[in-house]
C-alpha cells in the first residue's frame, strides 16, 4: 500500500508518516519499482499503535523505546503518565478558576485585567505583608473578587492577615456568606473556624444563618465563635453553647459577657439564668466550674438569678459561697 492510500486510510498524513520514517519509528518495509514507500500490513499495524499510544500523551521518543524496546515495562511510563496528567489539569483547573475571577471582576480593558492578575497574584504570595497589603488595599482600585477572598480567608492562618481578609471580604456584600458556607462543610475544623470568624464580621441575615448552623458543628472552638458572634446579634440560640463554654472554661469571660448581653430581653434573661442554674444542679465538672457559673449569675438580671445566688451564698465550697454573697450585695445596692 502506497503512502497516500496509507494516509488515506489511517488518518494519518503523509507528512506525518514521512516524520515517524525519519525518526525510525515506522519504515516501509517495501519499494516499488519506481521506488515509492509502500506498506505491508505489519507497517500499517504498528502506525495505529504509534497513533495509540500518542493519544496517551506519550512522546515520539517514549513511543519508540515502548515499541522497540524487548525488556521495556509499561507501569513506570504509565504512573509517570498518569502524574503528568494530574499535573495538567490541575494547572487547567488554576487556569480556569483565575480566568472566572477576571471575568468577575467585569474589567473595562486590559489594564483593568492586568490589576486584576496582580492583585490574584498579591493574595497567593507566600509573603504575610503582600498578602494584608492586597487586602487591606485595591490595587489602582480593583477589587478582589470574592471567590478569591474566601479562598485566602479559608487558607490565610497568619492572624494578622486573616483580620485584613475578613474586614475586605466583609466590604463586598451579599456573596461571601453563601460561600463561606461551603468552608463550613470541610472535614477540617481550622477551615470551619477561619469561615466562622469571617462570618462573624460580616453583617446582615445570611451570615447570621449561617452562623447558627455552626452551632451544631461538632468541634468546641467553632461552636463557640459561632455563639460568641450571634450572641452578639442578640440571637438566643446561642444560649446553651455560651453556657456550656463557661463550663468548660473557655472563652468563659467573653461568654458570659455575650450571655449579659443577651438578657437585656426579660424572657431570655429568664431563659439564661435558667440554664446556669441547670448546669450548677446538674454539672459535675467541680467547684472551678461552679464559681465560673456564678460569676455568670452577675450579669443576668431577674428574680431567678436571684434566688440562684442566693441558694449559692450557702454552697458547700467557700469560694463560690463567698461570690455568691458578694454578687448579692451588689445587686442589692443597686
């Protein structure tokens, strides 16, 4: 068969075929009188493998050594292969996730586009003070698109930079609860933790939503800054998890301030004192618990509270006794 019936039917060109002859992968194995290429079957049969196994990223080099090779085993080229592609979409995947934030962007023109690329380029610097620079600041005033602050703020775990994260992401509106959402959902509970706390300084109904769904999150530090901030929004669903940290001694100060907050409503400031007295009838962490559960008491006004310290002034261990008295006398003075 000559080189164009061969091209023709292969899909291959015959520039092409001429290449892999130059190369020494595929040689017609046959001359005509005139001297033009012609092909047995066996030729034909090892194009189709050379055009197999191009199709699977394999080099001309690689496919040669593969074919002509007696003692060439495949496994080492394929997991080598099989990386290179992992490799290649996972650049692809960068690409079309930067190339989305652009687009977010909406930019006017190429100047605008290359702002954009910079400030991207800011917030993956593996510099603390180029990252909280490209926060705290535009570049020529482009913003960050969203999606690229909740990535930094769901990765940031400089402190610093993470608080320039937040205030920026806080700026842009409706969108970066919804996606922080999605951080709420790692397996990992410092992810979880860096998308609470960015919740927590973004205002309105959304991101209050979803601080409440972290109330269920199993892991004590992320509950506890969910609780801290809805507190703070007057949220009484936040009332057991404020009463627990105080129990465990964590955060316990600013909980009970969260809690004092809270019970400027009479019906949660019953529901407050409530609770604290529960945990001190039934709590079994000892008296560092029961003298922090006091302390709590101070904060909630109402008859229950009252009646709790004063059930307290009589307590078996003198230090919360003593605290109870103390906290009685003061809410007396008043």
């Amino acid at each position: 068969m000559l080189i164009g019936e061969v091209a023709r039917r292969s899909g291959v060109s015959a520039r092409m075929l001429r290449h892999y002859e130059s190369l020494g992968l595929v040689r017609p194995s046959e001359r005509t009188g005139s001297g033009y290429r012609e092909y047995s079957g066996e030729d034909i049969q090892r194009i189709f493998h050379i055009e197999s196994l191009r199709s699977l990223g394999l080099s001309l080099r690689e496919i040669g050594r593969a074919l002509d090779d007696p003692g060439f085993t495949p496994s080492a080229l394929v997991d080598d292969l099989v990386r290179r592609t992992r490799e290649s979409i996972a650049a692809q995947t960068a690409l079309l996730t930067r190339l989305r934030r652009i687009d977010a962007a909406d930019p006017a023109g190429w100047e605008d586009v290359l702002r954009v690329v910079a400030l991207l380029r800011a917030l993956e610097s593996g510099s603390a003070g180029a990252r909280q620079r490209a926060a705290l600041s535009s570049v020529d005033g482009v913003a960050a698109p969203v999606e690229a602050l909740v990535e930094a703020v769901l990765s940031e775990r400089d402190p610093i930079v993470a608080g320039a994260l937040q205030w920026a992401l806080a700026r842009l509106g409706d969108r970066g609860p919804k996606l922080l959402a999605e951080g709420l959902g790692s397996p990992v509970a410092a992810v979880r933790e860096r998308a609470v706390r960015a919740l927590a300084e973004i205002p309105g109904g959304e991101a209050a939503a979803r601080l409440g769904d972290a109330l269920a999150d199993p892991d004590v530090v992320v509950r506890g800054y969910a609780a801290l901030a809805l507190g703070a929004r007057g949220v009484a669903d936040a009332v057991p998890t404020l009463v627990d940290m105080i129990v465990r001694g964590r955060n316990d100060t600013d909980a009970a301030d969260a809690l004092s907050v809270l019970a400027s409503d009479p019906a949660t400031a019953d529901r407050i004192a409530s609770g604290l007295v529960d945990r001190l009838a039934h709590d079994t962490s000892g008296a560092p618990a029961r003298g922090r559960l006091t302390q709590a008491l101070a904060g909630i006004p109402g008859p229950t509270a009252s009646c709790a310290l004063a059930e307290l002034s009589h307590d078996a261990d003198r230090a919360v006794a003593l605290t109870a008295t103390y906290l009685l006398r003061l809410r007396d003075a008043r």
